[in-house]
C-alpha cells in the first residue's frame, strides 16, 4: 500500500487547479492528523516548504498571476491509503516528517520563487 496526498491551488479569481502524489509507504491516522493538524486556517499550506510541486503556474493559461491578490498557499485536501504506484520519489514518512518539522508555513519565500522563474 502507498499513500495519496490531494492537493488544490485557488486564485484569487477562484481559478483551481488539483494534484494527486502518491507516495511509497502508508502513515497512521494518526500522522495524517498531525499532518492536517500542521495546516493552517482552512488545511492551508505551502507545498514547497514540504518538497512538493506548487500549482500556481498552471493556471497561467487562463489568469495572469496576479501577486498583489492572489497567494502561494494551498489546500491540503486528504491523505489516504491507496494500491496506486508512487507518482514521486518521495516516501510517506519523508513528507509526515517535513510537515511534523514546520514551524510557519513560508509564503515569502514560495512567492519570491515563482517571481524569480
């Protein structure tokens, strides 16, 4: 069994975009609450401060990414066990451990990225 890790980006003009990883490894309920439990607000987080993909530039198609009212943050939807093969090299237990280690979710730092690419 591995672990699925869904995630959604929503812009300030309600532009979403989605993402399934699958991870190798399973986490106990209760890693997937503490992970949950590390999300701010509304399951909300910063992809890159746990080693995964923002979703922002996907949307570029359709919005023209507007910084002064659109945000790095994004909503981390469910974790659950699944027969899937993993999507990424990183494990489970890799991405409980980096959620587990945040102390403040860096939204500076993940919107100084995407102005630098």
């Amino acid at each position: 069994m591995n672990t699925l890790i869904s995630y959604l980006y929503r812009d300030a003009d309600n532009y979403k975009v989605h993402r399934d990883e699958v991870l190798q490894g399973i986490l106990s309920p209760e890693q997937k609450q503490a992970m949950f439990s590390k999300c701010d607000g509304d399951n909300e987080f910063v992809p890159e401060d746990v080693g995964l993909n923002a979703l922002q530039e996907e949307l570029q198609a359709y919005d023209s990414q507007d910084w002064d009212s659109d945000h790095p943050i994004h909503e981390l939807q469910k974790i659950e066990n699944t027969k899937q093969e993993p999507t990424i090299t990183m494990t489970a237990q890799e991405i409980y451990s980096k959620f587990i280690g945040i102390e403040a979710w860096d939204s500076e730092k993940a919107v100084q990225h995407i102005l630098n690419k």
